[in-house]
C-alpha cells in the first residue's frame, strides 16, 4: 500500500522540501526491515542462527534447546545517521526495541517453552513540501507535510526439544501485529485569497494480522556446531481501523531459509558464519518495481574469549554482513554493509550457563539504492537475566 500522496513525494521533493526519516526506505513497500538480533549476534555480524551457547533467537527455533534455566532477554536499539536523496539531505535519529525473548526449560521433558516478540518492519518517517497553487486564479503559498508512524512485529510462541546430546530441534508457530498511522497536513496562506480556503487534515489509521510457521535444527559436533531454519507465512492483511473507506490489502510474505555454523579455532577462539535466502521479487500484492530482486544476505564474525574467570567472563566480537533489503527506493536493489564490533560481560556465570549478562554491539553501516544514499551508527546493548 502506497497512498498517492506519498507516492509523489517520494519521487521528486522539491529544493524547498524536507525529509528525516528512521531510513527512508520505510517510505516504500512495508517499510524498512527490523534488524531483530541480539547484542551478541549484531556484534558477530551474524543473522541470527548458529551461535554457540545459551542464545535467544527469533530466526533460530533450535538454538533455544540449550537453556539450562529459565531465562528472559530484552534488547534496546539506538541509531542515528544522516542521508542524501538527489539534492536533499537528513538525519535520522531513534531508539526502538527489537527483540524480548523468554525460555522455560521442562526438565522432565528435556525440552524448553519458548516466547519471543520481535520486529518485522518498521514505517517511521516525516517529509515536508512547500510551494504554490493556483486557487481562484491566485497564487496561494501551501506547506505540505506527511508522516508515517508504525509497523509490524511478530509474536510466536514454540517449543525446542533435545535428542540426545549432540541433536536439537524447535519449531514456533507466530501472529503478524502492529499498527500504521499515516497523515497528511496541508497549511495554506488564506490571507492570499482573502480568506477563502483553509487548511486541510488527513489521517488513516492501519493495522496488520497474518500468521507464521518456523522450524529449525542444530547438530554440535563438538568443534563445529551447525543449524539451518525455515520460516512460512500466510498473507499479512493491512486493514483500515475506525471508519476509513479504504479498502483492506493482501501481501505475500515470502518464505525464508537461513543457515549458520560455528567453529572453534582455538579454546578461546570462535568462528561464525551465517546465510539467509528469502525471494521478495517474487512476492504478490506490492506495486511495480517495489520488490528487491536481491535474495542473499550473509555474514561472518570472529569472538574472542579474552577472560574466562570461574564465575565472570568477558568475550571481545568483531563482524560484518552484507544484507538484502526487501524495497528498493527506486530503480535500484538495496545494498546494506554493516561492520560490527562488541563485547560481551558476563556477570555471574556458571560453567556454560549465565545467571545475569549483557551484550553490547556498536556498528557502522551504509545503505544504497540509487539515488538513495544513508550512512548510520548503531548500538545493540541486550540484558539477560536467569534462574527467576
């Protein structure tokens, strides 16, 4: 969905235009997508499968099988940046909460319940438009501005079993939820007309449903733990709230595959790599030339165990990954680069199992899809609690 007005916007502001935006590519499609990782993994540049350890993941059904105690992770998310788009220029600037994740381990049933909240995709953006109309045969000077404020997360609750002590399993089953506010303000200077206009107000009101289906499987070789995961979803529906008279809209959420391993190099020394496929191209329900052909995002980190007491440790991380967004701002596929560094401190642990610990990731990254350019600082910082 794509009101006609933004739809002009988007295509040429004006020099007399403004526009700052969480990225503006959430002024296409669905919006921008929601990096839901963790601090470890965003530090790790990895895409949210096969890290070793006790982590919470929403991309990784099967990773939740090794929670020992209950345990809930919470993470928050700062960015700001700057962008060009042809002669204008912006920055943006938020905090968001990407991922809440909960594990309850059934002892008897060597399995874990699983609970998480995690972003999808995000619309948040403001854009300004002054000029002229003609009103009455006179020149009326008008300030338009347009906003957008919302998005789409996912809910899904699952289960992860142990089979044995090298095999796991998960699987989730997950609602599509949110809202989207749009509006649209046009100030007009009545004085040039004698005070016979006025200014006018639009508002729409959205909200989205739709459900999901996930699996996933780890195996851990002992120096090399592997784990690959699907993803299905049906239609996500955007309906009007209240008494709006537009009409709902269907989209097609294509179905994604990930795969991620883990090697040990040294005692205190690991490797990651991770891969996602996901084919929006071929998705139905979205305009012409919105779609992203691109339909590989990777990445690979190195984490480092630079002290490893009895009951504290402190890990140092160093990533990168190249991702594929699912909306191009216009003719050109999108393109993300991100290099991440992090650490790790972990508070009161013991053995393998951390009771309190927190993650902090901090990456540099860029965005291009031609004649958009964005540049942007991000931090990660995940707190983790268990044993409650």
């Amino acid at each position: 969905m794509e009101r006609w007005w933004v739809a002009v916007l988007m295509a040429a502001l004006p020099p007399a235009g403004g526009l700052s935006a969480q990225s503006a590519l959430g002024a296409k499609g669905l919006g921008a997508p929601v990096g839901a990782l963790g601090g470890r993994a965003a530090a790790l540049g990895n895409l949210g499968i096969g890290l070793r350890g006790d982590e919470v993941s929403a991309g990784d059904p099967a990773s939740w099988a090794r929670l020992a105690v209950p345990s809930v992770v919470i993470t928050m998310q700062p960015s700001w940046g700057s962008f060009d788009l042809g002669e204008q220029v912006g920055s943006s600037r938020a905090t968001r909460f990407p991922l809440l994740g909960i594990g309850y381990p059934v002892q008897r049933a060597r399995g874990v319940v699983t609970m998480s909240l995690s972003g999808f995709l995000e619309q948040r953006w403001a854009a300004e438009r002054s000029g002229t109309v003609v009103i009455d045969g006179a020149d009326v000077e008008v300030r338009d501005r347009f906003t957008a404020n919302g998005g789409v997360s996912v809910v899904r609750l699952g289960w992860a079993q142990r089979l044995g002590r090298r095999l796991a399993i998960g699987a989730n089953a997950g609602a599509y939820v949110g809202t989207l506010v749009e509006t649209f303000d046009r100030e007009l200077d009545s004085t040039d007309v004698g005070g016979a206009v006025h200014s006018f107000f639009d508002e729409d009101r959205w909200s989205y449903s739709g459900a999901t289906l996930g699996a996933g499987v780890s195996y851990d070789m002992a120096n090399v733990l592997l784990a690959a995961a699907a993803e299905w979803s049906l239609d996500l529906t955007q309906a009007p709230i209240g008494d709006s008279v537009a009409a709902s809209t269907s989209y097609e959420i294509p179905a994604r595959f990930s795969a991620g391993a883990t090697g040990r190099l040294t005692r205190r020394m690991h490797l990651n790599a991770s891969v996602v496929y996901r084919d929006w191209g071929t998705a139905a329900g979205f305009a012409d030339g919105v779609a992203s052909a691109r339909t590989w995002s990777v990445g690979t980190g190195l984490e480092w165990l630079v002290f490893d007491g009895e009951t504290r440790s402190l890990p140092l991380r160093f990533g990168y990954r190249r991702l594929a967004a699912p909306f191009r701002y216009r003719e050109e596929d999108p393109v993300e680069s991100i290099w991440s560094l992090g650490l790790g401190l972990n508070l009161a642990k013991r053995g393998p199992v951390r009771f309190g610990w927190m993650d902090i990731a901090l990456e540099r990254a860029t965005r291009q899809s031609a004649p958009l350019s964005e540049r942007f600082w991000r931090a990660s910082v995940s707190v983790g609690l268990s044993s409650f």
